[in-house]
C-alpha cells in the first residue's frame, strides 16, 4: 500500500509522521522505518539500507530491538519453542553458545531455511540470529548494515563481507530479504520524509523521484508493507509526475481510494475555523455544565469567518481567540462564567501539554531511547549557559567527537568543571562495560567528572563493568543519577515540541521563553542531580533488569548438538 502526503511548509506533515511513530511503537503489529537524509543519491540503495536497519536497531521495549524479536520468532516458528525475546537474550542463547559455540547458530538457521525456503539469502538469518548475543550484536548490526567487520569475527559468525563493487547491487537484495522476513511477523511502515532538497543525481534525477522510483521497486517486490512519503505539492506536481513511467509509480505511491491523488493537508478555511472553535468551547461549557446564548459565544461568527478567509493555521485561530474575547460586560447570563477558556498568551503551552499527553501512558521503549533522552538532556542544558546551577555556573555544552559512547560535555566554572555524561540504559555486557571504561578515563577525554544516567542496576557477575563502576563513584569522585520517567518526561516533551517546532509554527525564542518562565529546566530534578555534588553511591532507586526463567531441557541436558532443533 503506498500513501503520499503533501503539504505547504508548517501544515503538520513531519508531525503527522511523528504520532504514526509513536502509535506504532504502543502496539506490536508493526515496524517504522524512517529515511529523511539523503546525502549522495548516488547510491540510494547502500544508504536506504542503513536506514533500515538502523530504524530496526531502535529499542521498543528495555533493550530490545525488531531484530532481536524477529530473531526469536524464527527460532520459535522453526523449533516449536515458545521463549520471549528476553529469555533468549539473557539465558537461552548464551547458554547454548557456551555449551555448542557458534555452530549452534549454524544449525539453527538450518532448521529455519527448512521452514522458510522463500528466504535466498542464508546469510541475512545468520546475523539477525546474532544479534541475540550480547557480545556479537554489534558486528551483527553492522555486517545487516552493509558495512565491513574484521575478517576474523566475519568467519567466527559465519558472514562474508561485501565487495565495494557489489555493494548497491547487494544493498538492494538484502532490504528486499530483510523487509520479507520482518513482514512475516509485522507490518513495515516505511517512512521516506524531507524529499524536498535540491540535490541531482548523477542520472538527473531529483530526490523525490529517485526515491519515488525506489518506492515503485519496493512495492513491486514486497510481500507486506506500507510505503509513505511526505513532500510539498510543487513536488509531487513538478518532479513525481515527470518521470518516465510515471503512471506506473504513481499507481504505487497512492490509494486507489484517493483516486490517484496525494493526500492534501490543507490550510483552514473558513467553515473549519467556525467548527473548530465552537468544539473548543462545547468541551468548555460541558465541562461547566452551563449552556450558552449560542454555541460561538462569546465569540462572533461573521468575524470568524472572516478570519477563516486568510486560511490560519490552528495556532493562528488559538492567538486569534485568545486576543478576541469579549468585553466581561457583555456577558449577560450570570450563570455562565465570565471569561471564557482562557488561552494561553504564550503559544507554547498548547502544544507542550499535547506532548506530555502523548507521553502519559509510555510504554517501556521511552526509556530505552538512549539518543532522544541524552538530545533531550543537552538541549536542556543549554538553556542553562550563562545560569548558575548547584553551584555550577554553566559556560557552554559540548559533544564528544567521533565517539559513540559518551553523550555530552557540560563546562563551567571557568573550565574548573567538566561533567561527561553518559545515559546508558543497555543491559550489562560488553557495552557497558566499555562506555563505563570511557567514563572513567578523565584524562583521554578531558573531563573532571564522570556522570552515569541510568535506571537499571548492574549485574553483580558483570565484573569489568562493577570494577569500572567502583572506580568512577569511590576513587574518581564521579555519579549515578537514577533516570526515573517523571523527571525526564517534561523534559522529553519540550524537546518534542522544539523538533515539530516548524510545525507549530513556534520561534525557538517562543519556546526558549517559555522554558524559562516555566522553570521547566531549572527546576528539574534530574537537571538538579547531574550539576549537584556527587554522593558517591549507587541509587536505591533502580529497576532489576534480571528476569527469572526456564532452560530449555535439550540445552541442559543434551550432549547432541541437534538440541531437539
């Protein structure tokens, strides 16, 4: 199925694609994947690959990636086995690599081929299968992203690495194999965004019609899915229509439904202004329990209308009614209240509150994001330069180059004070270790301060990471500030609401106001905790990321590597 979406700038089209993200990371019937760069259409395929497989790294729930499910559901279709994601991750696989080595990997895909002979490329199982171990996930993901890892780790996994001369060929082969297998078990969403920039391809291609005809192939050759694409309508009108073919593409970038046609958002007219308002203010009366004269009062409808014909966006009808209302005398009935709802002055609020609605009832993949938590915290941050803090007058904020590790750097105090902060919310393994072994290495990355963000207790048997840990809170004099929802949570939606910034038609001056009226940052605990004086002791505040359960009795008992497989 493809759906098209076009829209003038500011009419809502990435916000749109926003909540179909958030809706789809609730449920488990589908995968979103999101492509909005295109930095050499050249080579689209190599590119769309990554960004495929970097959509399906993403966390959707503590710890878990799509991989790791699709990976357990193969391994449950093709064994007859019923184990979740976790078990599999945690206990399962570790135990049979340590009792069978890799070749338990090898027989099971075998078994998998036999359940699934429409998948060609053998190899593409075996990795995904390796991304349920904690110490081969990173090869995996970077060997399903097209990219080359050591020889050596290649031939203990069993993965031959790509040529540079195949490369798009084989790019393109491979999305085609990795979309049919997660389609099996979900329904990818797959997302093309931005396709409005000026760059050409080599062919004279644009970007919207390079990826319009990447679309058609896709569609040509998917089992399952749903295409989505978000342009403007000069775009759509001026490139998408030219191409050769054209008829053909178009056939697959749209509904039949829609009769051929993108779907338009559109400015307000004037009728939707008249009943978007008089919604607004039956929610009020309602909540009153009060009937007015009519349903607009106080409001004028011919002024409405009026107001209507500019075509406004909805943030222009909410400063409209908020700079609109009636004089109190002139609301007779004493019964009703003499000021209608009142609307904010500062525009931010609407919006600000309808992110944290969406943030209300968060599923655990919220705090899984450790990308959009730690944009979040420096974004945050940077509202504080030039502010004093905890004792800390912060001075600038910086990134850690080529490092993918450690989050950011806060600087203050005339350079006397540089906090590295790290939010880590992966289960133990080699990867904490390793960003904790960063964290404590003030010298190589010029910091005065290690700060762990996270809300997970470190195994006990996890000894490199407890070692380095110890170090960074007893001998290094750094922090572990518990990372708890509602203290990130108004934090994540003003960020939100800094992103879809274009479209809420909002100034980063708006926003940065608002922030500090509000004293959304300045007030915030974890903001608080990071600047403050550190304790030098675990917090007693964290979730058990352990789970008990159940071995399978052919990976206990068995000697014969068949494993009932």
């Amino acid at each position: 199925m493809g759906i098209t979406i076009t829209a003038e700038k500011g009419l809502g089209k990435s916000h749109i694609i926003s909540r179909i993200r958030h809706q789809l990371q609730t449920g488990n019937d589908g995968v979103f994947i999101y492509m909005s760069k295109y930095d050499n259409l050249n080579k689209i395929q190599c590119q769309f690959l990554e960004s495929v497989t970097s959509s399906l790294r993403a966390s959707v729930r503590p710890n878990i990636m799509p991989f790791q499910e699709i990976a357990a559901e193969l391994i449950n279709e093709a064994i007859g086995w019923k184990y979740t994601t976790e078990q599999y991750i945690r206990k399962i696989f570790p135990t049979l690599l340590d009792k069978y080595s890799h070749k338990v990997v090898d027989k099971l895909r075998t078994n998998i081929e036999i359940k699934k002979p429409n998948i060609s490329n053998i190899y593409i199982i075996q990795a995904i299968l390796w991304t349920l171990s904690q110490n081969h996930i990173n090869p995996a993901n970077f060997w399903l992203s097209g990219k080359e890892i050591p020889e050596e780790q290649a031939q203990l996994m069993g993965l031959p690495n790509i040529t540079d001369g195949d490369k798009e060929t084989q790019s393109l082969n491979n999305v085609r194999q990795i979309l049919d297998i997660v389609s099996d078990y979900r329904v990818p969403v797959i997302c093309f965004d931005e396709l409005d920039i000026a760059d050409i391809a080599d062919n004279g291609f644009t970007a919207a019609q390079v990826i319009a005809n990447l679309s058609k192939d896709l569609y040509n050759n998917l089992t399952k899915g749903v295409l989505l694409l978000a342009m403007y309508p000069e775009t759509w009108r001026d490139q998408v229509n030219y191409l050769p073919q054209a008829e053909a593409v178009i056939d697959r970038l749209v509904s039949e439904k829609s009769d051929r046609q993108p779907i338009e958002l559109r400015y307000l007219n004037a009728d939707h202004v008249v009943a978007l308002v008089q919604t607004w203010l039956q929610e009020f009366y309602q909540k009153y329990q009060q009937i007015p004269p009519h349903p607009l009062y106080p409001f004028n409808e011919n002024k409405l209308r009026e107001f209507g014909k500019g075509k406004p966006t909805i943030r222009a009808v909410l400063k409209w009614c908020a700079e609109n209302f009636l004089q109190k005398e002139t609301i007779v009935d004493p019964h009703i209240p003499p000021h209608p709802p009142k609307i904010d002055p500062n525009p931010v609020k609407a919006f600000f509150l309808v992110e944290l609605v969406h943030l209300q009832n968060p599923d655990d993949s919220l705090l899984e994001d450790e990308k959009n938590i730690s944009n979040s915290l420096k974004f945050c941050f940077e509202r504080l330069i030039g502010e004093t803090l905890e004792g800390v007058t912060i001075e600038k904020i910086e990134e850690f180059i080529n490092d993918n590790h450690l989050d950011f750097k806060i600087i203050g105090n005339q350079q006397q004070v540089k906090i590295g902060v790290d939010v880590l919310q992966q289960s133990g393994g080699v990867g904490v270790t390793t960003a904790l072994g960063k964290l404590i290495d003030y010298k190589s990355f010029d910091i005065t301060r290690g700060c762990l963000v996270r809300s997970k207790k470190i195994n006990n048997n996890a000894a490199k990471a407890r070692k380095n840990l110890r170090k960074l809170l007893k001998e290094q004099g750094g922090e572990w500030v518990s990372l708890q929802f509602q203290d990130i949570k108004p934090l994540l939606a003003i960020f939100s609401v800094w992103e879809n910034r274009d479209s809420y038609e909002l100034t980063d001056d708006q926003i940065f106001e608002f922030i500090k009226q509000r004293k959304i940052v300045v007030t915030n605990p974890l903001i608080k905790e990071i600047l403050s004086d550190p304790s030098g002791q675990e917090p007693d505040n964290l979730t058990d990321d352990d789970l008990p359960m159940r071995i399978p009795q052919s990976a206990d008992n068995s000697d014969d590597v068949k494993l009932n497989i």
